[in-house]
C-alpha cells in the first residue's frame, strides 16, 4: 500500500475493527515509526496495535501503538520459533514504561 494511503486506510477501518491492525511489509520485518504515526493520525483515539517485528531496541520507536503483538522481534537468535525470554523480559520493561508515559 502506498504510504500517502495509510491514514485515509486506518480512518475507515476504525469503522470496522475494534483495534486497527498494522505491520511490516512481511513477517519479521518492521513497520518503521512512520507507518505508525500514519496509522495513528487516521485512528484517532480508537485503539492500534503494531504486529511487526517488535524487540526491546525498537519498541520505544512505535510508543503511538496501544499494543504490540509479539513473536519474531524477540526469538532467540537463529530460531523462528522459540522466545527468548530475557528478550522478552527486556520488551515487557520497555513496554512498561512506555505506558507509564502515556
């Protein structure tokens, strides 16, 4: 989808969807912060959540998603299917503090 659509595409799916949904352009890769604010500016207050590629380094960069819907960004290296859970554990501080500020 063409960036210059994104917020007119978050603005009508609010209309359908009880948390708008964005990711990267393909399964463990990023949105990049633009994505998000586009994505934020065309849901308004209504919720969003990011599923793309989420790590504790990146998180602090989409702090305009409500949620964040997590597996790759936080595997253990190597492998697509096991979390690492010091990695999770670094999100879930990140993750904590970026909802204290908001």
């Amino acid at each position: 989808m063409d960036p210059e659509c994104w917020q007119d595409a978050a603005r009508e799916a609010v209309r359908f969807m009880d948390v708008v949904t964005t990711s990267g352009p393909a399964s463990g890769e990023e949105a990049g912060p633009g994505k998000v604010r586009h994505f934020r500016a065309g849901t308004g207050a209504a919720p969003l959540a990011l599923a793309s590629r989420i790590t504790p380094e990146s998180a602090g960069d989409h702090a305009e998603a409500d949620t964040f819907l997590v597996a790759t960004g936080i595997n253990r290296a190597g492998d697509f299917y096991r979390i690492d859970s010091a990695r999770l554990a670094r999100l879930m501080r990140v993750a904590r503090e970026i909802g204290s500020h908001g």
